[in-house]
C-alpha cells in the first residue's frame, strides 16, 4: 500500500510539473534573439577560471577571453588549483602572445578546507581575489577552464545584463559530443 502511495504521489507531482508549471522546461531567454542597445558606459567585469590540469585547453580559454571584444575594463583571474602539468605556464605564454587591455592574473590556490570541493573553493578565492582589485568590478563572469569563447561573449552578456538591469545572466556552452554516448547525455 504505501508503494502504491509513493507511486502515485510521484505521478501526480510529474503530471504537476508538465502540465500546471507553466512548461518550466523550455527556454524562454534565447541568445539568438535580437541584440539590446549597447551600454553608453560598459562596466568592469573580472573573469574567474579555476583550472586544475588543465594544460591541453587553457590555452584555448585564456586565449578567448583576454581576445573579448568587450569595450570596457576586463581582468581574468586564472586560480591554479595545485595543477602538475603546467596549466599555469601555459596561461602565462598564452597570455604572453595576446596583445589587448584585458589582464591575467594566476594565482596558486590554497589548501581544500574542510568542506570545501575543489572547484567551488578554487572558485571562491578568485572571487575573493576580485573583490580585491581597484577599481571593483562591476560584474563577474564565472567560467570553466575548458571553455572557448567567443570573441563577443562577454560584450552580450554584459549588453544583455545592462539593458534587463540584471544582476545575474547566464550562457549555456554548447557541449563537443564526440561519440554516441556523449551525444545522449
């Protein structure tokens, strides 16, 4: 009895959520859509990466950030979250090879504190490093370390932001699925 309970409890919560929840799992905000106006003064963002052995694609997300067309002031805090293959070498030359005005700074992460995950403390310390910079940015933009972007990634989101008056915009990555099991995922 209390299986048949639980089941029908569950059917009705499903019926609930596609039926009478407003078809939640569509996307309403679409990046394709037109562009916003473009701020008249674009705010400072800092990017955070956190990346451990991360060597073979840095290169790849450093080079795409600090290539932003992004007009106002951009930092990219890269956190080296004890790497052993070079990780934080490689963001240095690639950062070396870029001519722009966005700057990167990597730093070595601290030790994983009780409770803590590795990401999201490698996360928090270049937040907390952010919020240290002069001036503070206005936003940040929280990315993976294998992440390419777009040379005008980050000038939509913010565009975006700006002329929503939102305090928090996000981007799906469109995921590289190689082979049949990724493409199901």
């Amino acid at each position: 009895m209390a299986l048949l309970v639980a089941a029908l409890l569950a059917l009705a919560t499903w019926l609930y959520l596609v039926f009478a929840n407003g078809f939640f799992w569509l996307a309403r905000e679409r990046d394709d859509r037109g562009e916003p106006d473009e701020p008249v003064i674009w705010p400072g963002v800092c990017a955070v990466v956190p990346a451990r052995d991360e060597a073979d694609v840095i290169a790849r997300s450093i080079g795409g950030l600090l290539g932003q067309d992004y007009p106002g002031e951009l930092r990219v805090i890269l956190v080296d979250d004890g790497s052993s293959d070079g990780t934080a070498d490689v963001a240095r030359a690639t950062a070396a090879q870029i001519t722009g005005r966005a700057q990167l700074d990597v730093i070595a992460g601290q030790p994983l504190p009780p409770g803590w995950t590795g990401k999201l403390w490698a996360m928090a310390q270049g937040v907390e490093r952010a919020g240290e910079l002069d001036p503070k940015p206005e936003f940040l933009l929280l990315t993976d370390a294998d992440i390419a972007h777009t040379p005008d990634n980050l000038r939509r989101l913010v565009a975006r932001a700006e002329a929503g008056r939102l305090v928090l915009v996000s981007l799906m990555a469109k995921l590289r699925c190689d082979t049949f099991a990724e493409t199901m995922l």
